[in-house]
C-alpha cells in the first residue's frame, strides 16, 4: 500500500533537489554551505504561491542562486580569514557523474579552483549560463541585473576562466594512471617514484584550515614537493594508505592514517605528469566523501 502522496511544493522541491544542490555547490564550492542553502530554499519555496508559478523548475534555481550568492558573499569574509590555503570541499561523486563529461569538467578541482578566482555575480554567471545553460534573461531574474548586464557579466567572466583553466583535456585513464604512481610512491616511501610523477613546476596546495599541518602556501617544484611530503610522512606515526576513488567527478585518492580518514588527494595531469596537487586535510572538509552524492546539470 503506498503512503500519502506529498504535495505539490514538496515533489516540486524533491524533484529538482539534485540540480539545486549541484547549482549551490558549484557557486559556493562547499558541500556544507550548499546543503544550507537548499534549507533556506526550502524554507521560502514552501511560502510560495504555486498558482503564480509557472515553471517551478525555475523559480527554485532562482531562489537557490540568490541564497547562493548571499552565502557567497559571506564566506568572502571568511575566507579572508582563513588559515592557509583555501581548496573547494571536495565530494565523493556517483559513477553517472564520471560520464557525463561536461558535468566531471564543471565540478572538477581545477576548474572550481579557477572559478574562486571570479567575484561573486561573475561566478553565479558563469555557472549557470556554461554549466546549466540557462538564458540571458533567466540569469538576469536570478542575480537580480538586466539581460544585456548578465551579456556583458558572462563574456568577461569566460574570458577569464578560459585564460586560467587546464590547457588540455585528458582522460580519466590518463589521470588514474598519474595517481597509481603516485599512490605505489607515497605508499612505499619511494622519493625518486614521487619526483618522477610530478611535473618540474608541479603546484602543491595543501588546506588543513589550521586544523592539520599543511603548507601555509602552495609548494612549488617536484623536488621541494617531494621532500616535503616525506619529511612530512617521516612525523606521522601510523601506516600511510591511499585509495583510488572518485571524487568531484574524476581520480582522485583517499589517504588514510592507521584507518583513518587522513585526507582527499586531487591532481591535474599534464603529459602524463602531475601539474597540480590539492590535498584537502581540514577535517570539517571531509564530510562528502563517506557517502556518494549526486549531481545534475539538468
């Protein structure tokens, strides 16, 4: 016997809530501030009078991107504030989300690395007009500027995003194989694996939010990486294992210390070398990765 059916603000919500949560987490690049955000879209979608609401759909990504981009501004302050480096939360993602392409790109490390870089108007422009493809004039109710604005917003902001973001797309084989290296090499204590799997000017970002070690600034060059994470596993007392996993839509490793969840490994690869490194150790980041979570661009 089936239950009660919900009402219509609640399917409407339910229905949609895998694209709110993907339109947050990417506007906000963490997980705990985005499942936030859908609380208090909640909390004005139920206000709603759904006779005026003609495509619901919309109207949720509205409310979602406003929350989204008043949070946004709020975490600006915190960040500013923040002790070392600041890496996007990173999710431990469904496998549908690894073959969606264009949805691994969007969520990827590197990109969102790039998107921390755009205010907080050019990123909610950019996210739903590149990732989600939504019109001019649908942006422009959302972020509360006229249709030509968001034109103009949404030009700049490709502009720079296509300048900062990785030269070359390369496949998951290709990034899991770079991450194999690296693993056999932090696994084995071997420092001449390590150095051979990083670039020569390889960048090491490292977020421990003053919670865990971590360099207080990106670490520059395979041989100064290498050393430091030796001379950094050499502290540790436990045995070190990572896993490969995927996290944010693409190969990523999950470190763990005598069990436990030690930290979230995330690389750009380039010619088969790691170009970049982000190593998120902050604890209060590593809630998404015990658990799949789902995301959509649709």
């Amino acid at each position: 016997m089936s239950g009660p059916a919900a009402d219509p603000a609640t399917e409407a919500f339910v229905a949609h809530r895998n694209l709110l949560f993907t339109v947050a987490y990417e506007m906000l690049g963490s997980a705990a501030d985005a499942e936030d955000v859908l609380q208090e879209t909640w909390l004005r979608w139920v206000e709603v009078d759904l006779d005026r609401v003609r495509d619901p759909r919309a109207y949720l990504v509205r409310i979602t991107t406003r929350q989204s981009l008043n949070r946004l501004r709020a975490m600006q302050r915190r960040k500013e504030a923040y002790i070392g480096p600041w890496l996007p939360e990173p999710v431990l993602t469904t496998p549908d989300v690894a073959d969606d392409v264009e949805l691994a790109e969007s969520v990827s490390m590197a990109l969102m690395l790039v998107l921390e870089t755009l205010s907080p108007t050019e990123r909610a422009v950019f996210v739903l007009r590149e990732a989600f493809d939504l019109g001019y004039g649908e942006i422009a109710a959302a972020v509360g500027k006229s249709p030509e604005a968001v034109r103009q917003i949404a030009h700049r902001a490709r502009k720079h995003v296509d300048a900062r973001r990785p030269r070359e797309s390369v496949s998951p084989s290709e990034t899991r194989a770079a991450l194999e290296s690296l693993q056999r090499a932090l696994e084995t204590g071997d420092l001449r694996g390590l150095i051979d799997v990083l670039a020569p000017d390889v960048v090491v970002v490292g977020d421990g939010g003053g919670l865990k070690h971590a360099a207080l600034r990106p670490v520059v060059g395979a041989d100064k990486a290498a050393r430091m994470f030796f001379g950094g596993l050499a502290k540790l007392e436990g045995a070190l294992t990572a896993e490969l996993t995927v996290v944010n839509g693409g190969p990523a490793l999950m470190v763990h210390l005598d069990g436990e969840l030690d930290g979230i490994m995330a690389v750009r690869v380039e010619d088969g070398l790691i170009a970049g490194l982000y190593y998120v150790r902050n604890p209060e980041k590593l809630s998404h990765v015990e658990s799949e979570t789902s995301l959509t661009l649709r």
